[in-house]
C-alpha cells in the first residue's frame, strides 16, 4: 500500500508530537503530503439568565477567535520542524468537534491515512473528556493509526 496522503491531526501537546515523527517518517517514506489539521473546539457561551443587550461579542467568541490565532501561528512552526524537512505540508484549520472534524476532513480529502495521537487518558479523565481518538478509530473510512505516548501503558 503506498501512501499519497496523511492527515495528522494535533493539539499542540507532547503526544501530538510523538505522532508528528511516525506521520513524517510515513510520508517521507513513500513521498506522501501531509495535511497538518487543528481543530478549534466549539466554546458554548455560558447559560443567559436574563437579557442584557450589548454591542459586545459573546466571551466565547473571543475565545474561538484567539484559538484560531493561536493554531494559525503554530501550524506553520510545526511545518517548519526538522521532521517535515523537505516533505510536502498542507496546514488547515477548522471549527467544530475534534474527532467529526477529523474524519470530514480526511473523507473529503481522500487520505489514505490518519496519525492521531492518543493522550492516553484511562478512568475518569477518559470518561469525562472522552476519547478523540477511539472516535476517530471508530468513524473512519480510511485506515488510523494511534500513537500512544511515550510512557503510557507500561
């Protein structure tokens, strides 16, 4: 199977950085593009108890607002790594749910692969912010690979 393209989703953490080197290492090896994704998570505005009119933004606007700033800043930093050196990068980002986001956007884009990293949460902490990742597994039309954290599981 040759790999033309790769989706690698990231949030910027340590474990979307060990998925970084084996979504390299794969494009390298067969010359695909690698389409970097950030997905700027929906912020609920918080419950209106009464009406207030105001010309003002809701807070969580400006939140989305400064999280879309900040992804557009780091994408290219993460294009620019010593591990993308000389490979073809696309960088996107997009609004919404991760893991939905994730696989919209590698179904319309025909990846042959996603590299998704897995924060290797497991209790509560999986049970209260769920598994991007196992959604991603789960809802792919293309094959995934989850890297685990360096530590995890042992």
């Amino acid at each position: 199977m040759r790999l033309r393209s790769i989706l690698l989703p990231t949030d910027f953490s340590e474990s979307a950085e060990c998925a970084l080197s084996y979504a390299a290492d794969l494009a390298r090896r067969d010359g695909a593009r690698l389409l970097c994704l950030h997905v700027v998570e929906t912020v609920a505005p918080p419950p209106v108890v009464g009406y207030a009119p105001t010309a003002e933004p809701p807070p969580s606007a400006d939140v989305s607002e400064g999280l879309e700033e900040s992804a557009q800043r780091e994408l290219p930093r993460l294009a620019r790594r010593d591990e993308c050196a000389g490979l073809e990068v696309e960088e996107l980002v997009t609004h919404g749910e991760a893991a939905s986001e994730i696989v919209r956007v590698a179904r319309e884009r025909a990846v042959d692969l996603i590299v998704v990293s897995s924060h290797g949460r497991t209790g509560l902490g999986r049970m209260l912010f769920g598994s991007t990742a196992e959604s991603v597994v789960r809802h792919a039309q293309c094959p995934v690979l989850v890297v685990k954290p360096k530590g995890s599981g042992q």
